[in-house]
C-alpha cells in the first residue's frame, strides 16, 4: 500500500522540483484578453467598494497572463450578463464557470482549477433543512443563471413553494437574514466569507453539501486555441508555485504557517486524498449494496404482500358456502363406508367411482385425520352436537397430499332412522399451501434483513476507521470538517440497518411471556432515552400514575420496552428535553387488559398527519438523524401482541398515545409466535 502511494506523491510533486524550467520565457507576442467577472461573488471574483477587481478567480487569470503575455482587461457586472456577453453576444474572451455537460454543449471548459462546495443555508431560530428532498413546500433562494438554477429546471420531483432567483448569492443569503426565503442554497466558501464580513451569526449551514462542482475557465465554441493556452498557463502557474501561493491568500488564512509547513502539508494532503478517495469508494459501494438490497426487499415484501391477499381471498372463499360448484357431499353408512360422492372428488382423489364406492373413507386419511373424524362422529352419533367442522388431509393416487374442509352431519332415510353421515367437503390445498408458502417467505425475510444488517456492519466499522484515521492526521479544519460530514453519514447509515434489524426482531423473534414490574421498566426505558441524546433525567418533567392493584405486568418484556422507548423517545424528539411534560397512566381493566396512557404538552400532531406516523421512514417535521421507523416499530409490537395503538390529540394541545394489549399468560405465547 505504501508504494502506490509514494509513487503518485512523486508524480504530483514533480513540477515544483523544476520550477524555473516550468516557467514561461515571456517570448510569447502580447495579447489582448477579455475576461468577465460576477462583481459580487466573494472571495472568488468581485469589485470592491474602491472600484478595483479582486479575487481568487481574477489573481489566477492575472498569473496566467503574466506567463503568456496576455494583457487581461476585466469587465464586471451582473451573472447573468456577463454569461450572456459570452454565449451570446460573443464580447468576452473568457470567465470562470461551474462544469455541467449542458453548458459544454455552449462553450469549451479548461482543466478544473478549483472544488466549490454548494449547502443549504437557514436561519439558526427556524427548523433546520437536511437535504434536497426537505425542500419540498420551502421558499428557496438561489442565484440566478447559477449552476442551481440549471439543476432544479432539470428536476420535476421537488413541490417547491416558491423558487427565488436573485442577482447574487449574497442577495439569496440576504432574502433568508430578512425572512423573505426560508432557506437558500449557495456555495459554502462564499457564504462563509460573507458571514465573517458582515458579522451574520443567525445563519447556518443546515446541511451536508448537496453539490460539490469543479470551477474551470471557459472560452468559445470556436476559441479551441485560446482554451489550449488556457490549459497551459494553468500547468505553467501550478509548477511554479504561483497558484499555491494565490490559494492560500484567499481560499486558506493560515499563509505564513503555509510557508513554514509547505512540504509536510504536501504529503499529509495526499495520505488525506487517498484515505477520502477511498472512504468514498466504501460509501460508492455501499451505496450499491444498500440499493440492491432495498430492490430485493421491496420485491420480497411485494410477494409477501400478495401471497397475504391471496391467503384472505382463498379464505373468504372457503367461508361462503353459496359457492356450490366447489362443495362436495361425501355420504358415508355407519362402518364409515363411502356409499356416495360428488365427481369432483373423484377427480381430486384421483380414484375411479368403482374404486371409491364401499371403501371406508379413514383409508384415505391420514392417521390424524382418520382419528379426528371418528372423534367428530362419535359426539355426533351420540347427539351431542348437531354438525362439527374440521379439515382433513388425503392421500391421493399420484401420492400427494389433499386438504378438505369438512363439514359433518347425521344421514337420515325416510324413517328419520340413523343410517350413515354426510359430510359437505370442500378442497382448500391452494389454500394450505399458500400458508406454508407464506411462513416460509416470512422466515427467509426475516433471515434476509438480519444478514443484510450484519453484512453491511463490516464496511461500516471500516469506513469509520479511516475517517478517524484522516482526522488524526490533518490540522486543516476544513479537511477535518469534510470527515466529519463523512463521519456523520455513516453513522446515520449504522443506524439505519439497526433499525432494519430491530423491525426483523419485532416481525419474527419469539414471544417470551413473563411477569415483571411496570415501574421499574419504564424508569429503565427513560434513563435509555435520555442517554441516547446526552440529556439530563433528572431535569426532566415526568409523572407516573398507577391505577391498578399491581404495579406487575404479565407479556412479553423485551416487546414492552421496545415499545415504550419508541413512544416516549417520539414525544421528546418532537419538543424540547426539559420543557416537556409527560405523564404515563397504567391501568389493568377486566383482568384481562391493560391499558397504557402517554400524555404530553407538545405541538401535537395535525389531523391529516396522524394516519402517516405509523408509516416506516415517515418522519414528519422531525429534524434529527432518525429514519423515521419510531411510530411504525411501536404498531408493529402492539400488533404482535394483539394489541391496539391510537392516537387521540389537537394540533398545538399536546399528544395522546393510547396502547392496549390483552394480560397474556404462558400458554398465550404459543398463539403468538
């Protein structure tokens, strides 16, 4: 490992070791070049308020003429004009562009001479917003004739309120300090360099960055020569050392600890480049992985899902008897010898009429079918019941198996003498086999999202490693905030798969009944909550209230305090820690239900909203690193232990959560799993 790298320093660092043979002679005949500037585009290009041209952009531009003797003349004025005396008007020679592939189909790019990072920014008092899909229903603020303004004329899945374009990024960052946008997307360095200018300090960067572009020169169509000069005198300031130099003066404070530090900061640079170009080669693979593995499980969920509409249908068939085409009557005498069927039968059997009449039907039985249905005909014979229904399972002529529903009866001649039994029958294999299908599919989907999660923890732990890794090594804050950003994702992706596990845990683990202290438990699900977010439970305003002769509950525990984290930690994720009061009610009603009550002062929770919490990734106006699976694990644990979960509350008056579950004893947890 330690080779490939030492090679490609020596390859990056080469032209500085042959600076003065890198350089121009300046022989070159003069030339005169027209350059256009956004004359308010902080620290890269703008005109000050003494009238003179500075800038990143501007200073690179005036090297690179210095070393092919061009006479740079510099013309400032709105974006979206100077682009146009460009594209359009064809008076400028050159300007400082963001690359797309639609703007190279209108003029030609240089070699990338820069990175520029574009976030969102908010106010610091308004909810924060995380990424593109959060823009939804915002007033958004960008600049026109930008990079950003190309990309959302591309898009159509975004439901913006209002899109506002404005003649600057510092208008756009202007329109979100006055309240006139909610949020505004511009380049990170810029901003910054605004904000530290101007002292704005109720502005925030709300999220990781949504675009990271390359900034190259361009020039014309037609200009293909002027673009190999370009290229050149580019090549030419990097070898010399001059565009180090302007960086620093610009895009980095820290020039005079540069100058001391120039050499180690090179090879700290490329251990840094490589460990990102591989922690994003982890997360690109990733990425891949986690994409495959949600299209296999929304396939398995969508055949889970049919083979349950099928499973209802086939059900509600079985119970209309009015269907008579697939009914069959089976009479049978009192030795249990068949003595008339329905051809269907015959056909599902596989046995001829002649074959069938005068067998006794137990020989076509299992052996639990058989002694199940002389057990029926017995309490029948002894008039104990009137009917009994059952299923049985037959042995057909190919060998394989047949399930029927039975419904069994008294046969009567005219005499009203007993003389034998009638059973109307009724095929329902598709039926059986569509429930063993289902608990299989259930089994390999629980075993699917268990290995998915424990598969992916390796890369995970892995890409953490090197994060840690690249911020020991580097002082330059704005690497180290890079790995923080990377670091903060992938921490957000581990808990995502957590999640993904517990949801196969609630689905698929077994019901453990057990009797256990309900005071107890909930102060242990609060300590946990309170924990998770580094809060103090002692500030917390929470009541409890027993009304019940018996503070033990008998379910299953590790069920219950799942269930109780996702509800409490719910109500203080929506409002504040410490400001919050709760209180939780428990009572036991009819000793067979209990009854658990989760009352808070919140903002509540709108009316229309109220059927979507209990969605998986729904996350509402939620602003923290959750996925939104809170409400949904907590459904899915009440309906495992046949329980309910409602919601009862007005927008703005508080929340109330309702959960019921029935007393569940040992013998219960058979039913359940």
């Amino acid at each position: 490992m330690k080779l490939p790298i030492i090679i490609t320093y020596i390859l990056l660092t080469l032209p500085s070791f042959s600076n003065g043979q890198a350089k121009s002679n300046n022989t070159l005949p003069e030339k005169s070049i027209n350059y256009g500037i956004d004359k308010s585009y902080e620290p890269y290009e703008y005109l000050n308020n003494k009238g003179e041209f500075q800038g990143f952009n501007i200073d690179v531009i005036r090297a690179i003429g210095t070393e092919l003797n061009w006479n740079v003349k510099i013309y400032a004025d709105r974006w979206s004009i100077i682009r146009n005396r460009l594209e359009v008007e064809n008076e400028l020679d050159i300007a400082a562009y963001f690359k797309t592939s639609d703007r190279e189909k209108k003029i030609l790019f240089s070699k990338p001479f820069s990175l520029v990072y574009y976030s969102i920014f908010t106010r610091s008092d308004k909810n924060p917003v995380e990424d593109l899909f959060s823009l939804s229903g915002k007033k958004v603020a960008i600049q026109e004739a930008s990079i950003i303004e190309e990309y959302f004329d591309q898009i159509g899945f975004l439901d913006l309120k209002e899109l506002k374009t404005y003649a600057s990024e510092s208008d756009a960052i202007d329109a979100v300090v006055k309240g006139e946008a909610d949020c505004a997307i511009t380049s990170f360095m810029t901003t910054n360099y605004k904000m530290e200018s101007e002292n704005i300090t109720n502005v925030q960067s709300s999220s990781d960055p949504v675009f990271i572009t390359e900034y190259c020169f361009v020039a014309n169509k037609k200009d293909s020569l002027l673009l190999d000069s370009l290229n050149w005198g580019l090549r030419l300031i990097k070898a010399s050392g001059e565009y180090d130099r302007i960086y620093q003066k610009w895009l980095s404070p820290n020039v005079s600890w540069w100058g001391k530090n120039k050499e180690l900061v090179n090879i700290i640079s490329l251990v840094i480049l490589v460990l990102i170009l591989l922690a994003m080669l982890y997360i690109y693979s990733l990425q891949k992985l986690i994409q495959k593995k949600s299209i296999l499980i929304e396939k398995e969920i969508e055949i889970r899902n049919k083979a349950e509409l099928e499973l209802i249908e086939s059900e509600n068939l079985r119970k209309k008897i009015e269907d008579f085409t697939s009914v069959m009557l089976i009479e049978t005498d009192l030795e249990n010898h068949i003595v008339r069927a329905s051809s269907l039968f015959y056909s599902i059997i596989g046995f001829k009429e002649e074959e069938i009449l005068g067998v006794n039907i137990h020989q076509l039985m299992s052996i639990e079918s058989s002694k199940k249905d002389k057990e029926i005909k017995n309490l029948i014979l002894n008039k104990e019941v009137v009917f009994l229904d059952a299923e049985y399972e037959f042995k057909t002529n190919t060998s394989t198996t047949s399930f029927f529903a039975s419904s069994t009866s008294l046969q009567y001649d005219k005499n009203k003498r007993i003389v034998g039994y009638k059973q109307f029958m009724q095929d329902i294999t598709p039926l059986m086999q569509a429930n063993l299908n289902l608990k299989d599919m259930n089994a390999e989907l629980s075993n699917f999202m268990y290995k998915t999660s424990h598969d992916v923890r390796g890369p995970i732990a892995n890409v953490l490693g090197l994060v840690s890794l690249g911020q020991m090594t580097t002082d330059n804050l704005e690497v180290v905030n890079y790995f923080k950003l990377i670091n903060k994702s992938i921490q957000k992706l581990e808990r995502i798969f957590n999640d993904f596990k517990e949801v196969s845990f609630i689905l698929h683990g077994d019901v453990n009944i057990t009797t256990f202290d309900f005071e107890e438990l909930i102060n242990e699900v609060m300590e946990s909550v309170f924990l998770k977010r580094n809060k103090d439970l002692k500030r917390a305003q929470i009541e409890i209230e027993i009304l019940s002769d018996s503070n033990f509950i008998s379910s299953d525990r590790a069920l219950i305090k799942r269930l109780f984290f996702q509800v409490i930690e719910n109500v203080f994720e929506h409002n504040n820690y410490y400001d919050t009061k709760l209180s939780i009610t428990f009572e036991k009603e009819n000793s067979s239900i209990y009854r658990f009550c989760f009352n808070d002062n919140g903002v509540g929770i709108p009316e229309e909203m109220q059927k979507k919490v209990f969605e998986v990734f729904f996350k509402g106006k939620r602003s923290d690193v959750n996925i939104g699976m809170g409400l949904y694990m907590a459904k899915k644990v009440v309906f495992r232990l046949n329980g309910e979960l409602n919601i009862l509350n007005k927008e703005d008056k508080g929340t109330l959560i309702e959960v019921v579950i029935p007393v569940n004893s040992y013998s219960d947890a058979v039913s359940l799993n």
